[in-house]
DNA sequence: GTCTATATGAAGATAGAC
DNA sequence: GTCTATCTTCATATAGAC
C-alpha cells in the first residue's frame, strides 16, 4: 500500500547521484564511468565508492530520486474516485516533470539498465503498477491500453525530439497539455 | 536528392550486423562488446575486427540497415504533393516496422552513442530531415510540432511498454493504425 | 575468413593512510 | 570524507600465421 520508500540521502551522496543524473543523461549508465562521476564532482573514485558500495547502488539511487517527484501526485490521483479526474491528476504531473527534466526522460524511460533495474527491484515494480494502474483504470480492452502506453510515450518521447528542441519550455507545456487532453477525449 | 545510399554488406558483415541489433536492443550499444558479438556468431573478436575497423562501423551498418527500411515508404511519400496521404503512406509503414522490429525500436530512438550518430553523420542528418518534413508538413507552428513529436514517440514508445507487451502484433498494430489517424484527425 | 597471441588502456572495486 | 596506490577483469584494437 504504501509502495515505494526512498531511502534520505547525504550532502556528498547528493553531490554524487545529481552529477550521476546528468552525465546518465548524456552517456547513457553503461556510457558512464565511476571515474566521469569523480571527475565532475571533483573528487577521486575511492571517494564516491566510499558512498555507495557499487555503481548499481548509484544507478538506484538516481531513479530513486526522481521517482520520488510523482509520488505526491500518485498518491493525490489513486485518492479520487473519479478515475477521468485521478487520470488528469497524474498526467498533469508527469507532463509538468517531463518538462523540466526534459534531459532525463529519455534515459530514465529507456536506457536498458535502468529499464532492468525497473522490471527487478520489487519497490520499483510496485510504483510502476500503480502509474499504470492509474493511467489504464480498470479498462483492460486493448485499445485503453494502447492508448495509454501511446500517451506515457508520446509524452516522456515528444520532450526529447529534435523537432521540438527550440521550444521554450512553456510553449512546449501548455501544447502537452492540450493536446494530452484532446488524445484522452477521442474514443471515451 | 537522392539521400541516404547505404553501403552493401558481405555475407559475414550481414551476420555480423544481425547479430550486434539484437545484442543492441538488450543491452544497448555502451553495454554491448565486441566480445558479445563474436560470441553470439561463434567466431572470435579478430575475425570481426577483420570485416569492421572499429566498434562505430558496426553501428553505421546495423543503423543504416534499419534506416532502409524506411527509404520506399518516404520516397513514395515525397511524391505526392497531397500532404494527407504523404502523411497517411509514412505513417502506416513506420507502425508496420516499429511492431515488427519492437525490440528495436527502444534502441534506435534513444540509445545515447546511436542518437549521437543520427546527428553527427550527414547521411543520417538529411535522411532525419526528410522524414520531419513529412511528418510536419510546411506547417512549423508549435502545435503542428508538438504534435508530430507526440506522434512519432508515440509510436515508437508504445511498441516497446510493458502495458501492451502481451498483445499480439496484429492487435497492437491495429490499435496503432486507429489511434493514430484519430490523433491526426483532431485539430486538423 | 578465421585463428592465437598480445598490446594498451580503462573499467569496477578495495586497502589503508590522513 | 577524501586521498594514493593497487588489484583484477575486461574493453578496444592490432600483428601475423593458416
């Protein structure tokens, strides 16, 4: 019920998984070295294992802390009984970080590492089934759920498209939004 | 004009090729060596480094003979001048090859080293431009942007989710086909 | 076209001092 | 919390024989 609990972090492991995220970002995780994330922050290797036992422990992490944005939201959207209301709670939500973290989408919805540590770590699957839970509804027809796997992709995908790169950030939002809204209307 | 010309490939290149796609989709390009690869056809590394120079060729070759399967369906769409059913005929081949090459889609959209390529290389370039064209149209308002961003990652994205995994080909691609003309359809 | 053997560097990871 | 130094394994890549 309460599903997914990240575990606090300190100033140095902050440090640590922030630059992880974004050199993530850019490289991929297998593109990315113990010895690039040292290097970015400034400190040797010996120092970030000091932190965190193994790169996996920092890859974790980093999903940690970014899963942990939707929960406030999750939470709000599985409280609404009125599944087309809890649908646009979430989807608010997840446009608005897809957004602002433009740069990660990408990485964290498909870089195969984490794709693996998704799919493995119960606290993980657990937080994804209630995303999807949410989006899907109780509608298990193949047509709700092509929808709703066409909207988390065209969504987490459309803010890292070259086509859309020179978009200010609120131009880009308010037509997620708008079109999100008008994709969920067709077919109900 | 004439675009994107595609080197042809030996026999040993081709297994080679086929072999380094699927090891790609599984564990993306950074976490794919070129050991995997020998191992996966049965030969060794110096046997694979004696048809490629380096790593990158190999990935050359497997985008472009990914990239080819495009070529027909967006020259056809080049040719007519009703933008519609330009549209309409790329459209309906990319869902034709992302539901048949599903686990590769993932791979050739967001792998960091093969997106890296996409935009460096100028066959790749042009090639990328001229399936942007078509799928905005002239049209370079940010709705008709956003729109084709959400459609084209749509797609792409929804092929490889966890939501719609257990669906049979024909289903998901019937599925596809109809949301997809319903999301072109609004706002037109 | 494939092999064995090898060069060279960088990866993940640990020991122990400060 | 950070360092230097080190270990081991694996990466890309090459030389040269069959």
């Amino acid at each position: 019920m309460s599903g997914f609990t990240p575990v606090p972090h300190s100033a140095a492991q902050t440090r640590i998984v922030t630059a992880a995220l974004d050199l993530f970002a850019e490289h991929g995780v297998s593109g990315t070295s113990l010895q690039m994330i040292a290097d970015a922050i400034g400190v040797t290797k010996a120092a970030v294992y000091h932190q965190f036992n193994t790169k996996e422990e920092i890859v974790v992490a980093t999903i940690e802390t970014e899963l942990v944005r939707l929960e406030d939201a999750l939470a709000a959207a599985e409280a609404d009984e009125d599944h087309a209301r809890a649908q646009e709670i979430l989807l608010t939500r997840v446009i608005d970080l897809a957004v602002e973290r433009r740069r990660l989408v990408g990485t964290l919805l498909n870089d195969p590492v984490i794709v693996r540590l998704l799919e493995e770590r119960a606290p993980f699957q657990q937080f994804m089934r209630r995303l999807f839970r949410v989006l899907i509804g109780g509608d298990a027809r193949p047509e709700s759920r092509v929808r709703a796997a066409m909207i988390g992709a065209a969504i987490g995908g459309a803010v890292t498209s070259p086509v859309v790169a020179d978009l200010e950030p609120a131009t880009l939002h308010a037509q997620l939004i708008s079109l999100t809204k008008r994709f969920l209307e067709i077919s109900d």
